[in-house]
C-alpha cells in the first residue's frame, strides 16, 4: 500500500491555477512532457479561479495607452522597492497573453464598436483593465487554459496529489516528492525542472480571501531546496473584505468593484463619512491606493467608531432596486439568497488578507537560484514591490506562467537529463510515510494547530503591525514548527486524510509564516502594504529588498539593494 | 469556521454518513453552532476542527462556490455544502448518489485522466 508511485517527466508544474496552467501549455509548446499537479482540483483550485474581474493590460483600446504607462504606475505602487525586469515584463507581456486568450475563446467583455471595454481601476493612470464579466473574469481564464491543458497530448494533469518537497542533488533539481490525497501513497516525480506555481500563503490569516489550499508550501518547498525569499514582509490586505452578514457564493472581495462601480459609501457605526479624515477628498475618485483604504478602515474601528462585527459599513442605499439590478445582474439574486437587500440595508466591510507580494526570488527567465528550479504567479517576488496594483494579479500569474514554462522546457531540452538519486528522494518519501497515524488519537490535531496560527497571523502579523506583536509571533511560530507541529496527530486513515494534507501544510506554511513575521520585524519604517505603529514613516535606508533563506535548518535575512 | 467573530448564536445537528464502501457505512451526528447566513460547509469545517478532524470532506474556494468540489446530497437533494444554509433542526448528509464512494462525504467526481 505504501509502496511509491513513481513518474518521469521534462516538466514537473505544482499548482493548478492559471500559472501552473500557462505554465505547462508554455513548456509543451516549448517540446517538453509535462505533468501538472494540484492538491485540489486542475484548473480550480488555487486562487486564480477567484478573481471576479480585473486583469490589467496596456491594450490602448479604451484609450491610448502604452506599457510603458503600466510600468511606471506598477513601480509607484510599489514604492522603489519593485524589480524592474520583473515588473516590466508583467507589464510588457500582458498585453500578448491577454491576446492570445482571446484566441482561446476568452470573451473580453466589449465597447458598443466591438473594442475591447478597459476600466481605470484604482492606482492606473489609464483605463486598463479587461474582464469578462462583472464576477468571473478568473473562472472564465482558468476554463479556457483548462480546456487547452486536456487537449495537449504533452500534458499529464495530475489532480489530489500534494507536493511536499523539491528534491536536488548536488543542489541541482532532480525531480520532486508528494503523496496522494486520495490513498496516500508516496509519488516520486523524476523531472530536471520543476515550476512551483503554488500560490501565496493568505489561508494563514483568520480572514483570508483565500481559497483553502493556499497555504504557503510552495515558499517552505523552496526554501528546503535552497531558493531565497524576497520582500515577504509585503502583504496585500483587501480593504473592503466582506464581514457581515454572512455572504456564501460570492468571493469576499466583491465589494471593491462594485463601490467603484456604483459609488458606494464607506461610513462608520455612526453612519458617518469618514475617508476624509485620512488624507483622502470626499466623494473620493475611487483613486484611493488599497493600503491608505486599509488604513482608514482599521483606524475608524479601533477608534471606537466600528459597525457591529467590527468593522465599517458599505452603503448603497442611495440607489434604488432598478439601478443595482441593472449594474450588478446576476449578483443581485446571490444577495438576495443570503437575505441581503442592499437597497435598505449597508453590508458590513472590513480589511481581509489577499495577496502576497513577496515570494520566491527569481532572474527574468522565473528561475530561482537553485538550477532546474523555477517559480511563477503570486509566489514570485518582486514585480509589485511594496504593493500591488488591481489588475495585476492575473497578468502576474499568466505572464510569468508563460515565461516559467517557456523557460524550464528550454533547460529540459538542453541538459542530459540528471541521474535519479534514491538517497536524496529517501528522506522526504520516508517522511511521507512516516506521517500517516503519527501520534494518532493524541494530541492537537492539524486542524487545530492551523486555527491557532491563523489567529495569531491576524492579530500579529496582520495590516499594523509593531515590534511587541511581531517579536511574540515570531516565538510562537518557531515553538509550533519546532515542537508543537512535530507532536500534531494525524489521523491513519489513508483515503482523503485531511489532517495528513493539513499537517504537510503547516511543515512547510509555518516556514512560511516565520519568514514573514521574521520580515516584517526586520523592516523597522512603514512602506507600501507593511504599517509599523511603532515605525509609521517609510525611510530612505530602508529602500531595499529583504531576502531570507534557510542556512543550518534557520531562516536568516539580509537587505540588499538589486544588482542590475 | 466562519470569518467574523461574534458568537454563533444558534444549533443545527448534523448527521453525516460515514464508511468507505455503501454497504458498511453508518451515520455520526453533531452538533454544530452557527449564526443566520452559516454554510453547510462551514459547520463541517467547523467539525474538522472542534470535534472530528477524521471526517473526509472536499472543497478549495470555501465562499465563491467555484471550486464545485463540495458537491454531495443535503436531505437527500444534490447541493453545495457552500452555498446551503444551516439551520436549526437536523441536517442529513450523504455522499453523491451514482458515484464511487471514497469515503465519508468524499466521492470519486475526478476525470479518469487526472487520476494515476
């Protein structure tokens, strides 16, 4: 039953979201076999499926634009601390991605002359983003890259396996190691180059708008097989995240474009306008950056001045039934279903983790500094610096896809393919074995284990943060990776054991987690997504990026500006 | 577990099949706290953590009801566990009718071809 599962491949891709998906469609185009994994489902786990609308792009159809333009607003978003090859290619390869989608039956939504409809999101200086629809811009990316994934004859997709280490020889990538949820037997993947495109690690916060399986292993599997991490301090916190009434079958995120689209009305308990109190008009253009909105909102309720879940209200009730159905169509029926009638009643909103901006480090080919390993999407670090624009996720995660693929088909192709080595695989297979039923029936269980850390993500390590804070995190979560994940009890169940898949996420997501409040303690000043209380100025000598790596089992960091 | 904090206000019991194969498989019941708006599947989740973390369930986007994996027949009709609410009263919980059952709510939707 425990025997291995054992595979050969060009292109081993983890992560089924629209990275990974683009990704492989890059590498088999480039000649290789690939294999796409995913520990849910191909083409709908991960987070990319989420997104509900924007998708940044310097098309020039709504008016004149250039990526050139995309560039420079991508880099003040960032606050000087984005590199500038990676957020040039976001912002130079969107557009041909966006294009080439299109041929694979991605409908941009459409100008009454037949152009493509681009939309100024907040933080643009040009109307720039794409979509398809109002909500499932994401959903329609990921069913067209599915569609193209299961129709090449190159590609294995490869749902219900987890991944749970790179495994290198003479520190060059040799294949990797997992298991199966559904059985979990042990899977080798033999392969010269693997993509990790296995999404940030928000699921560590108690308010995600995470999909369940983002975790962070792709950042502890890189980190174990010698990558650095760079700028994962920097963590996007979505200003408007749904808080109450409980909402089920629209993403927590759908209130942004809707206040942008509708004119909504961000007001305190006391019904009470408030941006104007933070720097900000008001009647604001909706040209407010993300993290000033975070700010506004976090500081309205712990002056005292919150709705009743803790959080501000977002009202519509300036418009009647007619003019929402005709804005908002489908969602309109959604809202109802949850009993929310936005015509007589504001929903309660509050800042909800969202995005990771730092991640892996990469050169412009997506390749780390460990040879075969390469990263793309929200693991990757770099291109949005200190905090990303909206609309740049999707091209982030497809342009970069694109380019790993490209990139690792290309190494696959010109090397003899490296010698398997039993005694590298040995470890992380005898791990994986050994998992199953560890402590069974005593002690926490991973589940458990996953809500403390969640909590304790949120209330230290959330959008403000302060030496006391991050310093006790920072203990907590080194006493949880050391001992407390090492006692968890997993089940010995060997069908669709979830504690197994949630006790491999902590190994490598407390990793994770540990990096960044080891980050963000590092970087005393406030800049872009990263609030000090007790460092609220940004400053100059901190204009530089953190990268953090694993020596002798321990996460050490240095800052260091780019070598050009 | 859901996102706000408040307390759950209310009871649901859940009784959730059980077993690996439809012959030998049996139902556990529990009860579950939530507030008006809870998910199906926020109250197994919630068993996951607090008093079961051996139940097999599945899904990934949790709020959005994208992923389509929590599929499974709520008082025997075919629902997402994401989108069905809790409610006071019992709920009966059973895998997809006409698929292989793996275990617990957990049956086997995956395309051959994704598959080993």
């Amino acid at each position: 039953m425990d025997e291995v599962i054992t595979l050969e491949t060009d292109v081993l891709v983890a992560g089924g979201g629209a990275a990974g998906m683009f990704a492989a469609i890059a590498a088999a185009r480039g000649g290789a076999k690939v294999i796409v994994l995913d520990k849910n489902v191909v083409g709908r786990g991960g987070a990319s499926i989420m997104a509900q609308m924007t998708c940044a792009a310097a098309l020039g159809e709504a008016e004149p634009d250039d990526p050139q333009l995309h560039l420079a607003d991508t880099l003040a978003a960032g606050r000087g601390l984005c590199n500038e090859n990676l957020s040039a290619l976001l912002c130079e390869g969107s557009p041909k991605r966006i294009r080439e989608l299109e041929s694979w039956k991605v409908n941009w939504a459409r100008q009454e002359d037949g152009r493509i409809n681009q939309v100024k999101a907040p933080g643009h200086s040009r109307k720039r983003c794409v979509y398809v629809d109002f909500l499932s811009t994401g959903a329609a990316i990921c069913a067209a890259l599915r569609n193209k994934v299961s129709r090449s004859p190159d590609i294995r997709r490869l749902s219900n396996v987890s991944l749970t280490d790179v495994v290198t020889r003479d520190g060059e990538v040799i294949g990797a190691v997992g298991f199966d949820v559904a059985t979990a037997q042990p899977v080798a993947i033999k392969a010269p180059a693997v993509v990790l495109c296995l999404g940030g690690m928000t699921k560590m916060f108690r308010r995600t708008t995470s999909p369940n399986n983002l975790a962070g292993e792709g950042l502890g599997i890189a980190l174990r097989a010698g990558a650095r991490l760079i700028d994962i301090e920097f963590l996007q916190f979505y200003p408007n995240g749904h808080l109450a009434p409980r909402m089920v079958g629209l993403d927590p995120t759908t209130w942004e474009p809707t206040r942008v689209k509708l004119g909504g009305r961000l007001l305190n308990g006391r019904g009470e306008e408030f941006l104007h109190n933070y720097g900000e008009a008001e009647r604001e253009d909706y040209s407010t950056a993300r993290d000033t909105l975070t700010y506004a909102i976090y500081k309205e309720v712990e002056l005292g001045r919150g709705s009743p879940h803790g959080g501000v209200y977002l009202s519509f009730q300036h418009l009647d039934e007619r003019a929402l159905r005709a804005a908002l169509g489908p969602a309109m029926d959604i809202f109802r279903r949850n009993n929310i009638d936005l015509t007589r009643q504001p929903v309660e909103v509050f800042p909800i983790a969202h995005y990771q901006m730092g991640g892996i480090e990469v050169n412009a080919n997506m390749e780390s500094c460990v040879a075969g390993l390469y990263a793309a999407g929200e693991l990757v670090g770099g291109a949005n610096g200190a905090n990303r624009l909206s609309g740049n996720a999707l091209p982030e995660a497809v342009v970069f896809g694109e380019r790993a693929g490209e990139s690792a088909a290309r190494f696959a192709r010109g090397k003899a393919r490296p010698a398997w080595d039993d005694a590298a695989a040995a470890v992380p297979l005898e791990l994986v074995r050994e998992a199953r039923a560890r402590n069974a029936d005593k002690g926490a269980s991973p589940a458990r284990l996953m809500g403390e850390l969640k909590d304790l993500m949120w209330r230290n390590v959330g959008p403000f943060r302060s030496d006391g804070a991050l310093s006790e995190a920072l203990g907590r979560i080194r006493t949880m990776r050391e001992r407390e994940l090492p006692q968890a009890s997993v089940s010995a169940e060997r069908i669709h054991n979830g504690s197994l898949v949630e006790w491999f996420e902590l190994r490598s997501g407390l990793y994770a987690a540990e990096a960044l409040a080891m980050a963000a303690l590092n970087r005393r000043e406030s800049r872009g997504a990263h609030q000090r209380d007790d460092f609220p100025e940004m400053r100059s000598e901190y204009e530089m990026n953190q990268r953090i790596w694993l020596s002798d089992g321990k996460l050490v960091s240095s800052f260091e500006g780019f070598a050009a | 577990v859901s996102a706000d904090s408040t307390m759950p206000l209310k009871s649901a019991r859940l009784k959730v099949w059980r077993g690996t194969s439809k012959e030998h498989g049996h139902y556990d019941e529990f009860d579950v706290e939530f507030e008006d708006g809870d998910s199906v599947l926020d109250g197994l989740v919630r068993i996951r953590v607090t008093k079961d973390p051996d139940l097999a369930i599945r899904f990934s986007c949790f709020n959005a009801n994208v992923c389509k994996e929590c599929l499974m027949l709520i008082d025997g009709k075919v629902e997402y566990a994401c989108i069905a609410k809790l409610h006071t009263g019992l709920i009966q919980l059973d895998p997809l009718p006409d698929r292989l059952i793996l275990r617990d709510l957990v049956t086997d939707t995956l395309a051959r071809k994704e598959r080993f």
